[in-house]
C-alpha cells in the first residue's frame, strides 16, 4: 500500500475537489472482499466511493461494468451518479459504472431472474404505515412458526437496542480504558448509540 499510495498521490489528490485523507486513501487502494467504512456525515465516506471506482479503472483492476455502488435513496444515488461522471470523466469505462440504489438494484436482479419487473407494496411508498406494517407481519410470522417467534423473542430481548429519540444528546453508559461511551452487543465500547446499533 505505502507504494501505490506514493505512486499514486497525484491521482488521490486530485480525484475529488479535496486530497483524500491517508484513511480514505487507504479504504480506496484496499481490495479485500470486505472494506467497512463507518464515519459521521460530511465526513468523505461519498469522496471514498467516488476515489475507489476512479481507483479501481485507473489501476485496470475492473472494467466500468463490473462496478456496482449502491446508494440508501434516490437523492442520494443521484448525487453518486454526478459524482462518478464529474470526478472520473477521464477515466475509460465510467460511463458504464452503475450506480443505483438497493431497491432499484433488488428489482433489477428479481426482474432479471424472473422476467417480471415486481411492484414495491403500496405501504412502502411514503405512507407512513411501513413500521405498522412491518410490525403486522412479523406477528403474523411468529403465530405460525414457533421457530421465527423464539428466533424473533431472541433478537428482541438480547440484541434489540433501543436508540433513543432523534436529534437527542447521546447518553453514554460504558466506560472502559478512559473512553466513555456505548458497549454493544460483542462487549466493545463506541462513541455514539448509532455506532452501537450498526455495530
């Protein structure tokens, strides 16, 4: 890595409109099967996507086709979408990066396997009854299988956490080596509730 990131500093620094950071450029040159990133907003994590892909056609590793990022909303893939073609436009393949989001891509792979293109449900669609609904179903699923009720009444009582409102201060209850903080559920000790939930 400490070669490539050399070699490579003039293409880190000018892929996005700021240098990458050592972190993000590490996360960028890293090509394990699995790289997690967990920061706070605005603090690069759309740049590091960006970096990689430009990365990953700079090097040859992929071709534009083989990258897939994938984006929580649609705002949000939007933003990725201009991103890749304003930041990578130099690289070879760019235009043929998608960039989607989950459910798009889910229904792309369902309508691929299946020759139909399925309908979300309409309590999806910003109804607001997708909670109610979720909470309906699982009821249902545990009244007919005892199996999901005990799996279900596990994860609820040993690994459900309850985050607190939106928008309210954190609330620390763990202190260990120094550090307060947040223990979750594997005994380790983080600074927030929403690092404890994704944890």
């Amino acid at each position: 890595q400490v070669v490539q990131k050399k070699l490579l500093k003039p293409f880190f620094d000018s892929v996005e409109k700021n240098p990458l950071t050592e972190e993000q450029v590490s996360a960028c040159i890293c090509m394990d099967s699995s790289v997690q990133i967990v920061e706070a907003a605005g603090s690069g994590k759309t740049s590091t996507m960006v970096a990689k892909a430009g990365y990953a056609l700079h090097q040859k590793l992929f071709k534009g086709r083989q990258i897939l990022i994938l984006a929580f909303n649609s705002d949000a893939a939007q933003q990725l979408r201009d991103r890749v073609k304003a930041r990578l436009a130099d690289q070879k393949g760019v235009d043929e990066i998608n960039v989607d989001t989950f459910h798009g891509f889910g229904l792309h792979v369902i309508a691929s396997a299946s020759g139909e293109k399925p309908r979300l449900a309409p309590w999806l669609e910003g109804s607001g009854q997708d909670v109610e609904m979720i909470a309906k179903i699982i009821k249902e699923l545990a009244d007919k299988d005892p199996q999901f009720n005990n799996d279900w009444n596990i994860f609820r009582v040993i690994y459900g956490r309850h985050i607190g409102r939106r928008g309210a201060p954190s609330e620390p209850d763990a202190y260990e080596n120094g550090r307060r903080g947040h223990r979750t559920a594997n005994g380790d000790v983080v600074k927030s509730k929403e690092e404890r939930l994704i944890a």
